[in-house]
C-alpha cells in the first residue's frame, strides 16, 4: 500500500480516498438537508409535538458539536482512518435505528447516537485527504473534495422529497447503508496514518461538559414554552454554570480540547461571533421554511426540498468567485454586504403565505438570500483560517465548525419560543403562518447584526496578505464552509506511515 503523504488525486488509491471522503462526509450533509423536509411528515406520523421534532433535530447538533474536535483529536491519535472508518460504522447503525424507531423518543435517542458517529467520521474524511496526499497535491484534492460535496447538497432537496413522499420519511435514514458500506470498501486503499506526537490524555472531561452546557441551555429553550417550571429553570442554570466550568477547565487542563490561546487573535474571535450570528439566522430560516410551505402553503415534501434548491446552486455556483473576491478586495465587504442581502431575501419571504405562488411569492426571496449567503460563506472560512497562527489552521476549523453548528442548534430550540410556537400548533396554518412571518425579521436582524460585526471589526485585508493566502489556496464552496471548513494545506499535518 502507498504510504501516507505520498497519493496523487489521479492515481487510483488517490480516487479511493477522495471517493470514500466524498461519500463519507456526504452522508453527514445529505441528512442534515433531507431531515429538514421530513419533519412536517415525522410529527404527523408519530402525533409529536413541535418540541420532538426540534430535538429531532438538535440531539444530532448537539452530540455532533460537542465531541466533534474530540473526534479530530481521537484521529490524530489512534489512526484517521481507523477512527474514520469506526464512524462510519457508528452513523449506520444509528441511521438504521432512527430508520426503525417506533416513537419519537426512540428517533430522538437515535440520532444523538448519529450525531457521535457524525463527530468521528465529520473531521476524518477531510483529514485523510490532508494526510494521504503529497503537499503539492493537497490544495487540488480538498477542491475536488469541496465541488464533489456540493454535489451531495444539492441532491438532498430532490432525494429527501421523493423519499418522504415515496417510500416515506424512514428511508432518508435507512438509504445511508448503501454509501456506508462503499465507504468501507473504499477506505481499504485508504494508506493510515496518525501524528506521531499526539500524546498524554484526551480531554474527556471538556467534550463531556461541552455537550452538557449545550445540552441544558437546549433543553430550557425548547421547554420554555409549556411554562418556566422548576425543570427548565434548572437545566437552563445548570447548562450555564456547566459552559462557565468549561471554559474554566480548558484554561488548566495540558492539552484541552479547545485551545484557548487561539482567541488572542481579535479578528478570529469576532469573525467566530459573526459566524454565530450568521449561522443561527441560516438554521432558523432553514427549520421553519420546509415547516411553512408544507403546513401552510400546501407544499408536498418533494415541493418544499425543491423549492429552496436556488440557494444551494447559487452557493455551488458562486462560493468560488465570492471567496476569490475576497482574496482581491478583502473580506469586510463582501462579511458586510452578503449578510445584508441575505437579509434582503429573508424579508421577502414574508410574502409565503397561504393562497401565495411560488414564482412570485417564494422564488425571489430563496434568490436574494442565496446571493447573499454565496458573498459571505466562503470569505467567512478563509478569514478565520487566515487569522490563526500558524500551525493552528486545523484548529481554527474546528473551532469554526463548531460554533456554526452550535449557532444552529441554539437557533432552533429558541427561535419557536421567541414567536409563540409551540405544542402541535405547526400543524396549523392559523397558528404557523404568522409565527413565521415573525421568525423572518429575527433571522433578518441576526443576518445585519453580523454585518456590522464584520464592519466593524474585520480588516480590509485578510490576515497574513496575499503570500499567506496565495492563488492556490483551494476556494471554499458550501460543503466544506458550511459542514466542515477544509484544513489549510501544507500546516499543522503529521502523518505516520501507512
């Protein structure tokens, strides 16, 4: 077997690597697009409530931002492919129980169980291509890896429809079989390796008080709405108290999971604000939108996947040229004027409502909003590369990764409570129609709060200069900006042999 650090993208280990990375993080993507569809479906099928199907959602965001850079650094460890590989393992057998899950309750436990494989087999397929090619090879293999993922993004619109339309909503789960054991046949070419100075003991104790804090403050905003009980006063104080003793505890723990230091750079703290802010406008409009057109508007779910399709091809089509853009002007405009129009389409899908059509009403809204998201996604990547040190460039990705993913999730236990949605009331178009016409403003203001963010405290030109990005630095596109920002090529990687 070819070792690692030594595979060229056309040579044909080199195309089992990128296929098995491609397939592996596109199932990641693909249920996170397809869920979305299902969940007016699932909650009629199982009689739920609006808060079981926001934890449908979140229990996977939760156990996948909590542990997903303990699940790099159990790569580094141990071996990347095989941590890789037992997270493939780990989200199929979690799909296939969400696949079967009698109640919601069971659906619920199941995808938290998905969310930890999602952690393991998240950072590795990107990891791998770090690790498996020659550097020169690197920046050419992450954008065939970043083209080849939008692929899978937007699929899902289509694949998530028919499925829940078709055979039914348990088959966006349970299709993830097929590519898993692909995946498996292709990580046999896949050379291991591993970094040779990773040492001492994991931080356990951190990723375990992440996903806690997450968990309590989740849990207080979802339940919030059936009245503030003694429960939900407690588990929203305890998620507070607990993300207050993280913090505590990564400043004393050797080798913490979340390396502090990487905060002293200004610019890569606030773009991680912005990206907070960002990314919770993103996951709420992304929650309520299927909800809308499917309950209100009378969308079947093939319809409502459909309809959103714009903003994943302006993404594909755009994220590129954005991201070169920003490498000539400099990332506080486009961080400034991709949020604002963003915001634009936002507000106009006020105009979804019952009786509505979809060229007129829905179509220019999904438009504007995905000409927007296409200016900012990638330069919001390639600033918070740029901003760390050196060497650093796979932990600011991380860190990156996790405050989006964390931004979503926050953003769908609240956004219900801030505009009166709660119980079965989704199912009623009465009651959702104007709950969604109120989210829109809300997810509009995040959208120009971090535009002023980015204003304000962005610089001109990205951290570094020209010679730090240089013209070959692969482009961002939606599947690495969004699900898993690609490491900088050539820094911060140590393979062993394979």
């Amino acid at each position: 077997m070819t070792r690692a650090g030594e595979l060229r993208p056309g040579s044909p280990a080199g195309r089992a690597v990128l296929a098995a990375a491609v397939l592996a993080s596109g199932m990641a993507m693909l249920d996170g697009t397809i869920v979305n569809v299902a969940l007016p479906r699932i909650g009629a099928d199982f009689g739920a409530e609006l808060a079981a199907l926001q934890w449908t959602v979140n229990a996977y965001m939760l156990t996948l931002s909590g542990l997903l850079l303990l699940g790099g650094a159990l790569g580094d460890r141990y071996g990347r492919r095989r941590v890789f590989e037992i997270g493939v393992v780990w989200f199929t057998v979690a799909s296939v129980l969400c696949g079967i899950a009698p109640t919601a309750a069971t659906l619920i436990g199941a995808r938290a169980l998905q969310g930890v494989g999602g952690a393991l087999l998240t950072p590795g397929s990107l990891a791998l291509i770090q690790a498996s090619f020659r550097p020169e090879d690197r920046a050419r293999a992450v954008g065939l890896w970043s083209g080849l993922g939008g692929v899978a993004i937007a699929v899902g619109p289509f694949l998530g429809g028919w499925l829940v339309d078709g055979p039914g909503w348990r088959w966006i789960f349970l299709i993830n079989v097929v590519p898993a054991v692909l995946v498996l046949l292709l990580a046999r070419r896949v050379p291991e390796s591993s970094d040779p100075t990773s040492s001492g003991r994991f931080d356990f104790a951190g990723g375990a008080l992440a996903a806690l804090a997450l968990a309590g403050v989740t849990h207080a905003l979802i339940a919030a709405p059936g009245g503030a009980g003694a429960l939900v006063i407690v588990t929203g104080v305890a998620g507070v108290a607990l993300g207050a003793l993280f913090v505590v505890h990564e400043r004393r723990t050797p080798r913490p999971i979340l390396p502090l230091e990487v905060f002293r750079s200004p610019v890569f703290t606030w773009v991680n604000v912005i990206t907070i802010a960002l990314y919770a406008g993103i996951g709420g409009i992304f929650f309520l939108l299927p909800t809308q057109l499917q309950n209100a508007l009378g969308y079947d779910a093939l319809e409502a996947g459909v309809a959103s399709l714009p903003v994943t091809v302006l993404l594909i089509a755009l994220s590129g040229p954005a991201g070169e853009l920003a490498r000539r002007i400099g990332p506080r405009l486009p961080l400034t004027v991709g949020p604002l129009v963003a915001a634009c389409g936002l507000l106009l899908l006020i105009r979804a409502r019952p009786g509505s059509t979809y060229w007129v009403d829905v179509f220019p809204g999904v438009v504007v909003q995905g000409l927007g998201m296409s200016l900012f996604v990638a330069p919001l990547t390639a600033t918070v590369l740029a901003a760390a040190e050196t060497g650093r460039a796979g932990v600011a990705s991380g860190v990156n990764n996790a405050a989006a993913r964390m931004a979503q999730l926050l953003a769908v236990a609240a956004l219900p409570l801030a505009v009166g949605l709660s119980s079965d009331r989704y199912r009623d178009p009465a009651a959702l129609d104007p709950a969604f016409g109120a989210a829109l403003p809300i997810c509009a203001g995040l959208m120009v709060l971090g535009a002023l963010l980015a204003w304000f405290t962005v610089p001109t030109e990205l951290p570094g200069g020209e010679g730090e990005q240089g013209p070959e630095r692969p482009q961002c596109t939606p599947s690495c900006a969004i699900s898993s920002p690609p490491l900088e090529p050539g820094r911060g990687d140590r393979t062993g042999g394979g």
